[in-house]
C-alpha cells in the first residue's frame, strides 16, 4: 500500500489486466474527478504462493514479489488509459494477495461505489471459474457499478433471447 486509506467516501477500483478492467478505470476516473472523491485502484492476486496468502508475514519474498507487480500493473494501466495517474485525482493504489472479491468486499463500505470491468466470460469457462463481480454483487454494502466494454461497430446487437437472459443474469 502506499498510503493511507483515505477516510470518507470513495471510489474503489478492482483492477486486472484485461480490456474491461481498463474501461471500469476509465470510468472511476472520471467519477472520482466528477464527484471529488478518492480513487483507490486494487489488484488482488491470486497468487499460488500459499493456500492462505493472507497468512504469509508481510516481509515474505513472495508477498512482496507480487505487491511489486500489483504495482506494476496498476501503474501500467493508468498510463494506458489517462497518460500517468492524474494529477487532480488523489490515487491510493493497493496490490494485494488472496481472493479478489473478497479483498474488494472488506475495502468498499457503505457510502463508497464499487467499480468493477465486466469480462466475457462464455461457455464452461463461467462455471469453472468463480466471478468477482457476482461474488461482489452479493456480498458487498458499497454501491456497485459494472463497466462493460463498449461492442465494435462490426459487432450486432444481441439477440432479444440473449438480451433477456442478461437481464436475469
């Protein structure tokens, strides 16, 4: 971590390396600049390193090897997506290890909006793989925001079915 958690409302970002990610920044950027609120920028490994990484002492090789990559990542994605991390914004960025949706549950209170990229996940992949984002939706108290990716142009419109089942989802 490389601040203090700033006391008040917030906007607390959850972070990956993946196209949706980089859009829910965009957007918390812009809130955090339209409501004059702090952006706390989150990358939660999961990190084969130990069963239970929140065990781990805080000096652990590999705990810090991943917090400096977490770093990395979240540096990485803000010069791609504002140039750097803006200046009229107060930025905390957190790398953490353990379970995203958890780690994101416990910082985003109530008053704070949750802001999370949503990914297209199809098929079997979606029932292997556990979601942040319903795992969040259920157990947060914050608000919560999902930031889709925005279709190409050469993309068409999902079917009514599709767009019916979405609704449900």
């Amino acid at each position: 971590m490389d601040q203090e958690l700033p006391y008040g409302p917030r906007v607390v970002v959850g972070l990956d390396d993946s196209p949706a990610s980089r859009w829910a920044l965009a957007w918390a950027i812009g809130e955090a600049r339209l409501r004059r609120m702090p952006l706390l920028a989150v990358h939660v490994s999961r990190a084969p390193v130990c069963t239970v990484p929140e065990a781990l002492p805080l000096d652990y090789p590999a705990r810090l090897e991943e917090a400096a990559k977490s770093r990395d990542l979240i540096d990485s994605l803000f010069v791609d997506v504002a140039g750097g991390i803006p200046g009229d914004v107060h930025v905390v960025r957190m790398g953490l290890l353990g379970e995203p949706w958890q780690h994101l549950v416990e910082l985003a209170r109530p008053g704070d909006l949750l802001v999370l990229g949503r990914g297209a996940r199809r098929g079997w992949i979606r029932l292997v793989l556990t979601s942040t984002r319903r795992r969040c939706a259920r157990h947060a108290n914050a608000t919560m925001i999902i930031v889709s990716s925005p279709r190409a142009p050469d993309q068409p419109e999902p079917s009514a079915r599709r767009t019916r089942r979405l609704r449900h989802e």
